[in-house]
C-alpha cells in the first residue's frame, strides 16, 4: 500500500516557522510531548534533536510517533501526521542549522551543547489529516 501524501496545503503549512508537537512513548508505556521545528522532505517530515534527548531514547525504543502543527493564523488548520520516524545522523548538523534559520533567522543553530551529537527523524507517514 502506498504512503499517504501531504497535501499542498500541508507543506505551505510546514514550510512556515511554525512550531509542531511530537508525541512519543515513554519507556513506561505513557504518551510524552516536545514542541519541535520541523520541515518535511517531500511527503515526509524531518525533525531535529540531540542524541540521549527523551523524544530520541522513546523513539529508538519504539519508533512509533505522531507529529501534530497547528497554525498559528487558524487555529482550525490543523495538519496530523502519524508514522514511523527513521533516524539518521548523516546531515544532522546541516539540518539543524537550516531550521534555525528557518526559524530563527541565523546561519548556525546557537545552542548545540559540546561534544552534542545531531540526528535528523524522518517521519514516514501512516495517516495524514490535515482539518481546516
């Protein structure tokens, strides 16, 4: 079965500086939340954290995940996507400084801790509902 797409509607959503919330399970089985930049790659969301962060310790445990961004013009507009997120450290760095841009408006993301190690989650979708 094919993968659900995001709609135009979805991505002009996405491509703004808008906040989404990732949820997670914890390791006790209880649903844990993080407001998180996003971005998507075609179909796909992309996220950014450090290694050993709760989002990032949940998903290697169990990669199911649920993305949520609701825009902030609307409040109705509201995009969900559920899936699977896919880890990869290749071009974490790079990525994270394209979302503080993207959200901050600066070239370098300024709070990467020493010694931090980048990954990016691709969320590959299940589900998409996008209400407006």
């Amino acid at each position: 079965m094919a993968s659900p797409k995001l709609s135009a509607k979805a991505k002009a959503l996405v491509d703004r500086p808008v906040l989404a919330n990732v949820a997670t399970i914890d390791a006790a089985g209880r649903p844990q939340l993080t407001p998180v930049w996003i971005d998507h790659d075609g179909d796909e969301l992309l996220f950014n954290t450090a290694r050993g962060r709760a989002k990032d310790r949940n998903l290697t445990r169990d990669p199911h995940v649920a993305v949520s961004v609701v825009d902030p013009d609307d409040p109705y507009n509201v995009l969900v996507v559920r899936g699977t997120a896919e880890p990869n450290e290749d071009g974490a760095d790079a990525t994270i400084d394209a979302l503080a841009k993207k959200y901050l408006g600066v070239d370098t993301y300024p709070l990467r801790r020493p010694g931090e190690v980048r990954v990016n989650y691709r969320v590959r979708p299940d589900a998409i509902v996008m209400q407006s």
